[in-house]
C-alpha cells in the first residue's frame, strides 16, 4: 500500500501557490490524484473551479502537461490527446507509457459534460475520467446542478418560503458510469486517502475507460467552517450519503462499511445550505429514505454480482 | 505525374485527406458532408491510411477530440455542414485562439429554422468571427487541391483552416478531377508542425490557460496581427502551391476584368454560372467581369478594392444574409472595403440561392441589368435585393 511518504517523495506535480480558497476540497483531490498518477501524466481539466484556481496566467499550478478547452468537453478533448499518443504509438514515433486524465466537477460532469464523458467512455480511450463533486456549479455562484443533494439551498435552488431548496434527488452518475461497462469504476472520499488513491492506481493500471467520482466538500458552497472539509468527508460516508465503494470487473465492492451508522442530521445540519431543514422534518425524512435505498440497492449489487 | 479521374466534390475532399493521411481524424456526419467521413472511414479500417479515427458522439466533441489530437503534436482533420458546424461554434474560436493547427472540410449548407439540407453559405459565415482562415471552392479540383493546400497553410501560419464545398452542388456533382501520386502530396505536405506539444511530458507545459484583463488583450491582439500578417503568408502558399504542385490559383480570381464597366462578385460554385454568362455577353460586346474571392478571411480588402474600384457598377451575390437590414456577409465586406476609397462604383447586394433555391444563368443576366439601372440612377437606396424569390 502506498504511504504518505511514498506520495510526498513523488514531487509536487500540483503545487501550491493555486488561487484556491482556504479549505477547498478539489484541490487536495488533485493533489493526491497526481501524487498517484505520477509525473508521465497529461491532464485535461474542464473549466470551473479548479481550472480557474490553477492556470491563472501567466502562472500554473500544474507540473504535468495539461490542456484546458472548454467547459464540457474534458472527456472529448481527453479522447483527442489520447489518440494522438496512439497515432504516434501506430508510427512507431514514441514508446513512451503516459497517463491521461480528465477532470471536472458535477456540472462539467454530470450536467454539460455527460454526452462528452459517454461518448469517450463508449469509444474506449485509455483514459481515466475523475469527478469531483462538490455538489453545484460552484464556480458559477454556487447554482444547482444534477448532483446537487435534495433539499440543498443553492443559488438557483434557493430555500425559499414555499420551496425549500432543490426538490429533485441527485443524478447516480457513478452507476451511469457502470452502465458503460467500465471495467473499473469508483467512488472515493478525502476522509480515506489512502483507498482514493489506490482507486486511481488501480484505474490508471487498466487498458481502457475508467472512472473515480470524488465527494468534493467546498466550504463556501456547502457553508461550514474551512477547518472541517476533511471531517465532512467523513461524516458523508459515514451516514451512508456517500457510499465509497468500486465496481470491477463486473463486481461491487463496498470498501468502507461504517460499523456505526451516523445519523444524517450529523452530516446535513453541519452545512449551511441544509440549515432550512431543520424546520422541514418531513423533508429530511424523504431524503434519508433515499440515501438507505441507495445503499441497501448498493449491498444487494454487491452481494448479487460475488 | 497526374492523373485524370471523375468524382464528387466529397469524394475528391475524402481523397486529399487520404493521401495526406493525418494522425487523427475525429469527426461526425452531416448530410451533405457525411460522405467524406464514411469514405475516410472506409480507408482507415482497409489500412489504406494510419489515421487514428475518432467517431464522435456528435460536432462538439468531434472539434473537442481535434483540439486534444492537435494539442498532442498530431496532424488534425474533420469534416462537417451546418448544424455541425454551429454545434462546433464555441470550439472554434479555442481553436484559433490555442494557434492550432487543423483543418475542417466544410460543406456549405443552410441553417434551421427551417430545417434545410442544401447549399447556402450561413453556416461558414456564421465562423467567420472565429479566427479561422476560411476558403472556398468553385468545384471538385478547387476542393481537392485546397484541402491539400490548406494543411500546409494551418501548419505554416497556425491558423485552423476550413476549406468549402456548396453542398450538393458541388459535394455531390461528379466531375472530372486532376489527382496527384500519393508521393506527391506527401512531400508536399511534409513533416507535421506543431507550435507545441502536451504529449511531451519531459517538458510540460500549461495550454488554455485562464487569461484576464492583464494579459488578454495582448493575447488576442497579437492573433489579430498574425491574421493580417497571414495575407502575405497565404499569397506566397498559393504560389508555391502553383509552383510545386504545377496549379495557377490566384487568392481572387478575376475574370475579364481588365476592361469591365460591370462586375459580379460571388463565392464558390456560382462563380462558374456568372463567368459562363460572361463569356456569352461578351460574345456580344458587353464588358462584363466575375471577381471570385477564393478566401473569405482574412478578407482582402485593398486586393479586391484594386481590381474592383474602375467598374461602373459592382452586383454582389450572396448566399447568406446577417439579418440586419444591410445584406449579406460578402456585400457588408466589399462596402467597408471602399470607405474612403477615392473611387466609388455604385455596389448592390443581391442575397440569392438561400436553402439551396437554384440559381440560373438568366437570373445572373437579370442582375447584371438591375445592377446597370442601379448604377445609372442617381438612388443609393434600396441596396440590398433578394432575388428569386416567389411572389
Ligand atoms: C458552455 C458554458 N456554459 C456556462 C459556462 C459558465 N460556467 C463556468 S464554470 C461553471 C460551473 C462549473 O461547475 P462545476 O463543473 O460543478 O465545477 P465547480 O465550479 O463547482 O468547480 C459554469 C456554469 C461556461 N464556461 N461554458
């Protein structure tokens, strides 16, 4: 297993010096996720948060290639530089072994990017697509997207005095990604390190299409304290609202199983944007009966596909 | 060595691609263009060429996949039409502005609403903002050669290059077309240039970066003045191109012009229809000109106001309109083109062909007579008439 020792002796391949804001859980996803893809690596970054934070001309934060095109097109662009590295493989003009990653966030990902991202992942490229997921367009103004959490208060899903935040579930993008038939694809959060970083190990070890969605905690989106993105990152597997688990080779895994189930109300009600549902019981109720169905359908996978 | 052969204009785009034989194509079918994609297609899985071909779930990510491939040190080609090409629309101007070096086939169709398969010109006008070099050809040998022609541009200048065909009246229309050897092209062609590289991952670099108020302005005023120094550059190409490739293109083509009292402008395959009207009328005594722009950006003002400026009367026709009240694209060039030029023949707008409506020899001959009126009158105005269309 990799240590932290292992990671840190790999060199700052995303440095410091980013315009990220304090706390900004994005950018300790790429960090780690250079730290183990290594420096043979080109990157591709769909436009949001953490491209804007990185590339800020004339600087950069990024000692890997990395390309930047539009904002929902990662994946096709991603697609293009690999088929130039496979162009020059058929001429026999490099035999050099390079990585290739594509990032965005929910909205690049979820919403606008997903033709992009199903189209690459269809046609097979040797690619490794990773998601962070804050939960909204964040950097926008936080604005809702597909992956926005029900009953969050975003910017265009504001808790109002008749609707009290985004009133749809989230989109299951993890499990459309399974449906590409993957033969590698993952959920992971900050809180577990050492399991994210394994996962893009294990990705970027496969010959084809691969997937990692990362939960993203963003303090000023989610309204907490920059001190406890980490310790959200817990709480959100550890109320089942963020399942950290694989699917590889046709097979479920759940890789952390919380002994002790924490209530949802301990994730929810440490973030501004849910702080309306206190008052909306009913509401909380029909979003934690969602989250167990999720789960309990995850166990069933998991148990159905051994 | 040349050989003679007949195909469409889409055969003969599909061809130059092969014999050019890029490391990717990524592209997605339109009608008119789909063919060129399907033949090409044809020749990548009977090895006929080592391209990487990347079939796209639509323009969007076919244009995506080039940016990448051309960022990647690769030789970059696609193909579309209309809707393809708005679908591309915001990926067009990354192009241009990340200096790639690519080329588009593009077959010239209109627009929805309402939907329309055939040839006008509102899809290519429509980019004409994006920083792309844009040329247009009469017919299938124009096609062919300026497909082969426009790769050495984009590489040598930087600039993405998309070379038309009218849809179906060209892309379809077999026609007798002049090949090269394989050899030939290839050499022509040469090694692939590339401004940089993001395969090369010893020395890696940061591209598309975000560039605010400290630096933007620089960025996009020097590509401006790139494009205004890629006059010289694409005239010296085409001359080369005459030399190497034994051709005689000129960047506007002018036809009895030398003692015309009247001219009609026009791109692409109409330009065939008008000079064969003129070749009757001056049978007849009657000095009559076509002026054919083979490049419609960067657009040659002082060129075309040089060989224009000594008519009575100039009848531009145009196959798009900006929906403006002032005509179309070509008219709205020529007329800023003359501000402040010491001679000003009177200019008419003629918008024609819209949707693929044909356009014939006596609806040409009908212009030339409006244009003389217009040019004898001491009126300015109506400028802009739309013609054939149903009462
Ligand atoms: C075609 C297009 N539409 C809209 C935008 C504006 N925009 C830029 S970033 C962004 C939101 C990004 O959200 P997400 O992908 O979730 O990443 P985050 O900002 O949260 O990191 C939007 C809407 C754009 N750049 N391009």
């Amino acid at each position: 297993m990799t240590t932290i020792k292992d990671l840190a002796n790999k060199g700052n391949l995303f440095t410091q010096g980013h315009r990220a804001c304090a706390g900004c859980g994005g950018t300790v996803i790429l960090r780690l996720l250079m730290a183990a893809a290594g420096k043979d690596t080109v990157v591709v970054g769909a436009t949001g948060c953490m491209e804007v934070v990185s590339t800020i001309y004339p600087y950069t934060a990024w000692n890997v290639p990395f390309l930047h095109n539009a904002f929902e097109n990662s994946a096709a662009t991603a697609s293009g530089v690999e088929s130039a590295y496979r162009a020059l493989l058929k001429r026999k003009k490099t035999d050099k072994k390079i990585n290739f990653i594509a990032f965005g966030g929910d909205g690049g990902t979820y919403d606008i990017g997903i033709q992009s991202l199903s189209g690459a992942m269809e046609r097979g490229h040797n690619l490794l697509y990773v998601c962070y997921d804050n939960g909204a367009y964040m950097n926008t103004g936080i604005q809702r997207s597909s992956a926005t959490p029900m009953g969050s208060s975003t910017t265009t899903s504001p808790a109002g005095s008749v609707v009290k935040g985004k009133m749809q579930n989230r989109k299951d993008l993890t499990e459309i990604m399974v449906a590409h038939n993957l033969k590698y694809a993952a959920q992971a959060s900050l809180s577990n390190w050492s399991d994210f970083v394994s996962k893009v190990e294990k990705a970027l070890a496969v010959d084809g299409p691969t997937f990692i969605n990362v939960l993203s905690p963003c303090p000023l989106g989610w309204g907490y304290d920059t001190s406890l993105s980490i310790e959200l990152s817990r709480l959100a597997v550890e109320t089942h609202f963020w399942p950290v688990y694989e699917y590889e080779d046709g097979k479920y895994k759940i890789n952390i199983k919380p002994k002790q189930v924490k209530p949802l109300e301990d994730f929810l009600f440490k973030q501004a944007r849910f702080k309306h549902l206190k008052n909306e019981p009913e509401l909380v109720e029909e979003i934690k009966k969602s989250v167990e169905e999720k789960w309990n359908c995850l166990l069933q996978k998991e148990s159905s596909c051994k | 060595m040349s050989n003679i052969v007949a195909k469409t204009g889409n055969e003969a785009m599909a061809e130059a691609m092969r014999q050019i034989n890029p490391d990717v194509v990524a592209a997605y079918p339109i009608t008119p263009a789909t063919e060129i994609v399907q033949i090409f297609s044809t020749f990548v899985n009977d090895g006929k060429v080592d391209t990487i071909f990347v079939p796209t779930e639509s323009e969007h990510s076919a244009i995506s996949a080039c940016i990448g491939a051309a960022a990647g040190g690769a030789r970059v080609m696609t193909s579309t039409s209309s809707q393809g090409l708005a679908l591309m629309h915001e990926i067009l101007y990354i192009t241009a502005g990340l200096r790639l070096p690519m080329v588009i086939c593009e077959v010239n169709r209109a627009l929805s609403a309402p939907i329309n398969i055939h040839c006008d010109h509102s899809d290519t006008m429509g980019s004409r903002d994006a920083g792309w070099i844009q040329i247009f050809s009469e017919d299938s040998q124009e096609a062919y050669d300026q497909t082969i022609l426009a790769m050495k541009i984009s590489e040598e200048l930087f600039f993405p290059v998309m070379v038309t065909t009218d849809g179906f009246i060209i892309s379809h229309a077999m026609s007798r077309l002049e090949v090269f050897d394989d050899k030939e092209v290839q050499s022509y062609v040469g090694e692939h240039k590339t401004p940089y590289n993001v395969l090369d991952i010893d020395n890696p670099i940061t591209v598309g970066s975000l560039v605010l108020q400290d630096y933007y302005m620089e960025i996009k005023t020097q590509q401006a003045h790139e494009m205004m120094k890629a006059k010289e550059k694409i005239k010296e190409l085409y001359a080369d191109f005459n030399k190497k490739m034994k051709r005689n293109y000129s960047i506007i083509e002018e036809y009895f012009m030398e003692d015309a009292e009247f001219a009609i402008v026009a791109l692409g395959s109409t330009a065939g229809t008008a000079r064969y009207l003129c070749e009757k009328l001056r049978e007849k005594g009657e000095k009559v000109g076509v002026v054919k722009p083979r490049i419609f950006r960067p657009f040659f003002a002082p060129e075309m106001v040089a060989i224009l400026e000594n008519v009575k009367g100039i009848a531009v026709l145009d196959r798009s309109d900006m929906m403006s009240s002032t005509g179309g694209h070509l008219f709205n060039e020529l007329k800023s083109s003359f501000y402040r030029n010491s001679k000003q023949p009177a200019m008419k707008d003629y918008i024609y062909g819209l949707g693929g409506r044909d356009i014939t020899v006596g609806d040409i001959e009908n212009v030339l007579k409006d244009i003389k009126d217009f040019s004898n009158s001491k009126e300015t105005t109506p400028d802009v008439k739309y013609i054939t269309v149903r009462e």
